[in-house]
C-alpha cells in the first residue's frame, strides 16, 4: 500500500478530509479557481447526465460528499452508491451525509462488486491518481457503466514538458501525474463519444458517453 493510500486510511483524516484537506490541497492545484471549485459538484452532476431514477457509482467516495449530491440529483426511485477501500472515510460518509439516501460500500476500484453495465453513471473524482494501476480501475468503470451509459472522471494532468519532473516529485508517495491524452484517449479506446476535457492547474475533468 503506498503512503498517499495510508494516508487514506488514517482515521484522524476522514474528520478534516472535506472541510480543510481538499479545499488546501485542491484549489492549490488548481491555481485557485475558486468559482470553479465552489461549483465542482454540480458541475459532476451536470457532467453524468443525472436524472431521476438513474444509478450511479461513485468511485473512491470518500467521506461521501460527491455522492450525496448525486443521490439527490437521482431521488427516492434511483439510487446512488459509494465505493471506497478506506474503513474511517466510509464511516465519516454515514455520518456526514446519512441523510442524503446515498449507500456505501467498502471495496477496491480494481475489482468492483458489482454486474456489467449495471449503472447509468459512473464517476471517480479526485482519486484516479491515488490508485495503483489505475488503468485497471478505468476498465472497471467502463465494465460496470450501461451502454450510452456517462463516465466522469477528476484527476491529475500536466503538460508532456513538465510531467516528468512532477511525477519524480510525487512518485514516491505513490501519486501518479497523468498526461495530457491518457485519459480521454482510454475511452476513445474503448468505443466512448464525446468525450470532454477541461483542465484547471493540475487537475483535468473528462467525461464521455459510453457506446452503444
């Protein structure tokens, strides 16, 4: 497991993880893009498409808070579901967002619980990076995502020029910097259209449609 994985696990984290963790480490990637980021949320909802009584995954939830926004978006005849390796940020995400109707589940992104093509939505925000062998996980998103199904993913991005040296700085805490077409190029791989790409600082948002 490697140290940024750790970190995860750490039950002091999960408390400070949404509040002052993210927020820190987020908007300084970003150059902070702060309408931006007071927006992200929706702009994830808006990205999958969402309607009433779609599915969704969340993927590497968290303390929930991403999810909790798509189970309001998808209402009482959806449902909408967070996936996550980390014991204390699930237990944070019952307690942060009980309310929502979102439901949890605690598993790998690499071998997820669950049926082809058995979700509307599938999203990864903010922790594609994290994830050793992530491609590994995006093949998974792509197994479990119905056809014409939405794929939203956030995660790290830098220029060819300066993704070397990135990446020898945050490598060893197992970090990984991805390259501008890494991303959006899987999926084109994979039969996906539509496929978008905004980037702010070091952090890309890419969805795509998955085919038919």
């Amino acid at each position: 497991m490697s140290l940024a994985q750790r970190a995860m696990e750490h039950r002091l984290l999960a408390p400070v993880y949404q509040r002052v963790w993210r927020p820190a480490w987020f908007l300084s990637a970003m150059a902070f893009d702060v309408p931006h980021f007071l927006h992200e949320r929706e702009k994830a909802v808006t990205a999958l498409r969402l309607e009433p009584g779609d599915r969704v995954l969340d993927i590497a939830c968290g303390p929930g808070n991403f999810t909790g926004d798509y189970a309001s978006a998808v209402g009482a005849p959806g449902l909408a579901v967070g996936i996550d390796l980390s014991r204390p940020m699930l237990t944070r995400a019952l307690v942060d967002n009980a309310g929502t109707g979102a439901h949890y589940v605690q598993g790998s992104a690499h071998l997820l619980p669950f049926a082809d093509g058995s979700f509307d939505a599938v999203a990864c925000y903010g922790a594609l990076y994290l994830i050793p062998d992530p491609f590994r996980a995006v093949a998974e998103m792509i197994r479990v995502v119905r056809p014409e199904g939405r794929v939203a993913v956030m995660t790290s991005v830098a220029p060819d020029a300066v993704r070397r040296l990135a990446q020898r700085a945050v490598g060893p805490a197992g970090l990984r910097v991805f390259g501008p077409h890494e991303v959006t190029e899987r999926l084109e791989a994979a039969g996906f259209g539509e496929v978008s790409q905004e980037t702010h600082g070091f952090f890309q948002y890419v969805a795509g449609t998955a085919p038919p």
